[in-house]
C-alpha cells in the first residue's frame, strides 16, 4: 500500500534524520484520521514537487516525522490546464476533487454566461478557497506531489487570453464531430480544456475561443455532467500522454 501523504508548507530545510514539523491540522489528521502507528512509513510534500520520505515515531500523544530520504518530483512535459464553469451547490467542489486525482495542474474557475452560481462580493474568495482547499484535499488522497493551482474567478475575455498562451485547447462540446481522444496531441507544453456549465456554452463564447486557436471536441456519445466531463477528458488526456509507456502520435512540442 502506497504511504499516506501529509502537507506542509516548506520542505527547504528537511534533511535525512532530521525532523519535520507539520501543521497541527496535519498532526490531527495523521492521528485521529489516519490512525498512523510508531514505525510507519509516510510521504510528506510542500505541494510543488518537494517531497520526503519519512518515518513516523509515535509515543502516547506525541508524533513526530523522521526524514529517511528526500526527493524532487518533476512537472511532467505536458501541463493540462481545465477552464472549468462555475457551478451550483457542490457540483465545482466535486470537480475540483476529481480532476485534481485525474492529474489537472492548473484550473481557471470560469463565469460562463449560462453558469448559475456567481461569485462576487465575499462570496467569490469565499468559493475559490473552497475549490482550492478541494484541490489540496484530493492531492493528499491521490499521493501527487504537485497541488494544482486555482486561479480567480475569469471571464470569457479573460479566458480566451489564457487560451491564446497554451500550446493546444479543446472545448468541450456535445456537437463536436472531433473526439478528444483522436486529434493530434503535442508533446510538451500546455493543453487547455474548456468545460461549459450544465446549460451548455453558448455560440459566442465558442465563437470566442476556436477564435484564440481552440478546437471542439467530443468525449463521448452522450452528455457528462459538468462536474464530471473535465475529469474524462483530463483522464483521456492522461492515458494518451502520462500513462502509456509511449505518448500518442502528435505535433512536435
């Protein structure tokens, strides 16, 4: 079974034999969720590729990390970027969730003209720190090193820009004659997804983007939820370039 992962904000000055200090919201999650015992072995990461391997001693009340070794994990060559609709109630926190194990790096929350949910006021920061603590809790279950970033809330102007700076982008779309899992791929850089509300995307949003470069495309015949349709795609994405021995044909990096 592969250790359980644990957070902390800086790893710069861990060491073999030293000791690691953890969040007290850690040491309660490593004790009273993870019930992790003297001797057992746990992974410790500062969210942006720094990670050690340690031992955990354990006595009574007390709970310590031992660093054993120390290691960097490197960003893969291809960075997948999800531009992800708003969405209401907790269908965003769950997208958040499954995209991040899927292998998302970056999601740009997006104010769609057909998303129900808004964020403004107090509400906005108060969202995107959901969706942010989202990303850095499914980070933990999946053991990746990297917690993808979340950006502020954009809208379409902004996410066009954003699309114009990626390698390749694709729109999700039901009628889409293209499928995600076929078109040419490149082999570094960024690959941007635009995921539209449960209202669809409308004309000229996607107008907009195949403006900037982006190509729609299908990932099946039926219509995924919001909250889910990113994750497939970031999974189809993933099986094309992550994890097969050998990445798909495509276009030059």
């Amino acid at each position: 079974m592969t250790p359980p992962l644990l957070l902390v904000d800086d790893l710069a000055s861990a060491a073999p034999g030293s000791v690691v200090e953890l969040p007290a919201a850690e040491v309660r999650h490593a004790a009273s969720a993870l019930r992790i015992g003297d001797g057992e072995q746990v992974l410790v990461s500062d969210g942006r590729g720094a990670r050690a391997s340690c031992t955990a001693v354990v006595h009574g009340s007390s709970f310590t990390l031992v660093v054993d070794r120390l290691d960097t994990v490197p960003r893969p060559p291809v960075q997948f970027t999800v531009v992800q609709a708003l969405a209401k109630g907790e269908h965003g926190e769950l997208a958040v969730d499954l995209m991040t194990q899927a292998g998302v790096d970056r999601i740009i929350p997006w104010s769609a003209q057909r998303s129900i949910a808004q964020w403004k006021g107090e509400r906005a920061q108060k969202s995107l720190d959901k969706w942010r603590s989202a990303a850095r809790s499914a980070a933990k279950q999946s053991r990746r090193a990297w917690i993808p970033e979340v950006d502020a809330v954009a809208s379409t102007p902004a996410v066009a820009s954003a699309l114009q700076g990626c390698t390749a982008s694709f729109v999700l779309h039901e009628q889409a004659t293209v499928s995600l899992a076929e078109v040419p791929l490149p082999v570094s850089g960024t690959i941007a997804l635009v995921v539209g509300p449960e209202g669809g995307i409308a004309a000229d949003e996607l107008a907009a983007f195949e403006a900037c470069g982006a190509t729609a495309v299908s990932i099946g015949d039926g219509v995924l939820r919001a909250s889910l349709a990113g994750t497939v795609a970031v999974s189809v994405l993933s099986t094309r370039l992550r994890w097969a021995e050998q990445p798909a044909a495509g276009m030059g990096g």
